[in-house]
C-alpha cells in the first residue's frame, strides 16, 4: 500500500509540474531582442514569394502573381519561445481569393521553416461576423 500511495503522490506532483509548465508556455510573452527583427521579418516573408511564386500547383493569375511582388503580406506572428511560435502570411485578392502561408516552429531565416502550409481559397463566408465582434484583434 505504500508504494501505491508513494505512487500517486509522485504522479500528482509531476503533473502538477507539468501543468505548470505549459500554463507558462502559453503565456510567453517576448521582449523585444526575442521577436523577429524587420529584416528577419522579409526575409522570410522574401523565401515564401519566392516558393509561392516558383509553384506550378498554385493557380494564380498573373495580377495575383503581381500583388505577391509588390506588397507584403499581412503577418501574424503568436510566440511561443524566442523567435519560435506560429507565423501566418496572408495576401488577399479581389474577388474573395485569398493566399496564406502558415508555418510552426523555430522562425529563424537562417534555417527557414521547412513545415509550410500553403493555402489559396476563394469565396467569402455567407453570413461571417466581423472578429472584432469577439474580442480578436486584426
């Protein structure tokens, strides 16, 4: 009986250390030296044109291709290490298209994410509230 209780009480202890843990992962908040710097920024936001624009799979128009050159993307970056988290590019078209890159992990451009997820949608939602409405900012 005394193993099992000893048992127990190191696996509560070592949950209890584990939700800890991720309580303080989720809340990383970064200080400036640990977010990406304006030239990380386009250098990663030059490798995605560069791949996006190179693709044979994605069916863009040559006025889209024209919108990837010339402006840059909206990016969301959510941090969840130093320069590491979850970034999100998004360049939007006429007629509801839309393009996003999404990667997760290290956001070093030295050794730029591999785990890209490219998405080209078209159409908008019927009846899609604004994010604002819940508290999400742009």
């Amino acid at each position: 009986m005394k193993h099992l209780s000893g048992r127990i009480f190191l696996l509560l202890v070592l949950g209890t250390v584990l939700v800890s843990c991720a309580r303080e992962r989720l809340s990383f908040e970064p200080t400036e030296a640990e977010r990406l710097t304006q030239k990380e920024k386009f250098a990663l936001i030059d490798y995605v044109r560069g791949f996006v624009l190179s693709s044979r799979k994605l069916k863009l128009t040559a006025k889209e291709k024209e919108i990837i050159r010339k402006t840059d993307p909206r990016v969301r970056i959510h941090y969840t290490a130093p320069k590491e988290g979850r970034l999100n590019m998004v360049w939007e078209f006429k007629a509801g298209r839309t393009l996003s890159a999404l990667c997760n992990g290290p956001l070093q451009t030295k050794n730029n994410p591999t785990d890209w997820q490219i998405n080209l949608t078209s159409g908008k939602r019927i009846n899609a509230e604004d994010p604002a409405l819940y508290g999400i900012p742009d």
